[in-house]
C-alpha cells in the first residue's frame, strides 16, 4: 500500500491544494503467486468533516490497511469548514473542486478507472453532506455515496440565529458557507431537491449507503433522510447501531461501508450483533 501526498492546482478553489492518495498497488509477490492483474483502480472519495482536513481518514481508522485488501484507491481531500459546496458569493467553488477538478486530476494522475460504476464518494459528518449532495449533483460521475452519520442541517441552517454559542452555528457562518440562505431551498445544495430533479430527468440514482448512530446528535435528521430515500424508491442500505459522534463509531463503519462497495478481492469484515440493518 502506497500513501502519497500530492499537492495540485484547482482551477475551482484557484489555488494549490494537498490531498491524501491510498494506491493499493505495491503488492509484494513472492515466487510460486500469481502476479495480480494490473487494470484501472477502482475509487472511493472520502470526504473528512468539519475542522478536519486530508489526514483524518488515515490517522482515525483502520482505512490504509482496508483498502489495501480490497485493491481500492482512496482520494482524500481538505473541505476547509465549506461543506464541499459552491458559493459564487464568495468565489469558493468547492462542490466544483470535488466533482471535477479532483476527479479529472486523480484519474490523469493515477491509474484510476473513468467508469460511474467503479467511482465512488464517502464522507462523514460534513463531508456526509457533501458526499451526498456532490453524489447527487455529479451523478453521472459517482455510481454509489457513502453517508456516515452525515451533516444534514439544512433545517437547521435556516432556522440559525447570529448568537448561537457554537460559532459554525450563526447565521453569519452558514451565509459564509452557503450564501443567500432564502435562496437554499431546491438549490444544488438541497439534497432533497437534488433527488427530486434527478428523477424528473429521468436520471439514473446512485446506490447509496447511510448509517448512523443511535445517540449520535444527527440521528433523527438521518432518519428523516432514510424515510425520504426509501418513499423516492432509492437502492438504499441503512445501518444503526449503538454509537455517538465519534471516531470509535466511523472506524467499525467505514469498513461496514467498503465491504458494501462491489470491489474486487474482498475480505470478509467484522460483525457486531448490535448492528441493525434495513
């Protein structure tokens, strides 16, 4: 398993950006084994959350090891608490770095395949919303979306306050973020609306992953979500179990997730008795 840091222009944020790249693809073999197939990697991009950057998903899980059993790439990259999403307001155009920049370097770069059904997007928290509104936007990209107890707050943000205790909680922030937020009902960063559209072009919808814990804060807005997806008739794996915001938590299911995923060369994963699947 090769970790490689790679620092790259984005046309979208216009500046250089540094991103994590797991490439399975150093397996020692040894006389007597068969040399592995060498064919385009399959590619999951996993988004960190909030006050996180590129290195989280390395130093919090088990990923490294994981991806290297299952000959996947991991192509990890900074949001910088801006929700992965574009602003014009404020020229910050991060949906457009994850969905096209990113992907258009890292499949130059590496040896990656170009096809939606070997191309994937994951993230937690944060980066759970901007896995699943960047999987929605970027469609014919992203064949299947990842959402670990994800940041669905769009109810929230509309209802904020400018002197909320939490500073990524005012007002102030989130039109930082968002912009005009009278405008962010049936926008691109409406992960509802984003469904809803797709349907009425007659869009093929990704497959989607979504799990959460049971005391985690963002429970009840996931299962919301959950009941949303199943009522639109989304291919949909829902996971719970017991578990908070917390690391402990995204390690057991983010390998929950990746043996979700139709990769190659599979192992077979952990099993909790306490896990509750539908």
């Amino acid at each position: 398993m090769a970790l490689i840091q790679a620092d790259f222009f984005s046309k979208s944020l216009m500046r250089t950006v540094t991103i994590n790249v797991i490439i399975p693809t150093d397996k020692a073999v040894f006389p007597g084994m068969a040399k592995p197939e060498k064919k385009p990697l399959k590619t999951l991009y996993l988004l960190h959350g909030i006050f996180g950057n590129y290195t989280d998903w390395v130093t919090g899980t088990r990923l490294q090891s994981w991806a290297q059993d299952r000959g996947l790439c991991v192509v990890m990259p900074s949001g910088d608490n801006h929700f992965y999403v574009d602003n014009p307001e404020s020229e910050s155009y991060y949906g457009k770095f994850i969905g096209e920049d990113l992907v258009e370097f890292t499949r130059d770069t590496f040896h990656l395949s170009d096809k939606r059904e070997d191309t994937f997007i994951g993230g937690l928290s944060m980066g759970g919303y901007g896995a699943i509104v960047n999987g929605l936007k970027y469609s014919d990209t992203f064949g299947r979306i990842i959402m670990l107890s994800a940041g669905l707050i769009l109810e929230r943000v509309l209802a904020s306050t400018p002197d909320d205790p939490m500073p990524t909680h005012r007002r102030g922030f989130y039109q930082s973020v968002f912009g005009d937020l009278s405008k962010l009902e049936g926008s691109d960063k409406d992960y509802r609306a984003l469904l809803l559209r797709l349907k009425e072009q007659g869009k093929a919808l990704p497959e989607i992953y979504q799990c959460c814990g049971t005391e985690d804060f963002l429970y009840g807005p996931n299962c919301a979500y959950r009941d949303f997806l199943r009522e639109q008739g989304v291919k949909l794996t829902w996971e719970e179990g017991p578990g908070s915001h917390n690391w402990v938590f995204w390690d057991e299911y983010i390998l929950r997730a990746l043996d979700w995923l139709p990769l190659d060369g599979r192992v077979q994963g952990i099993s909790s008795g306490n896990v509750r699947k539908s």
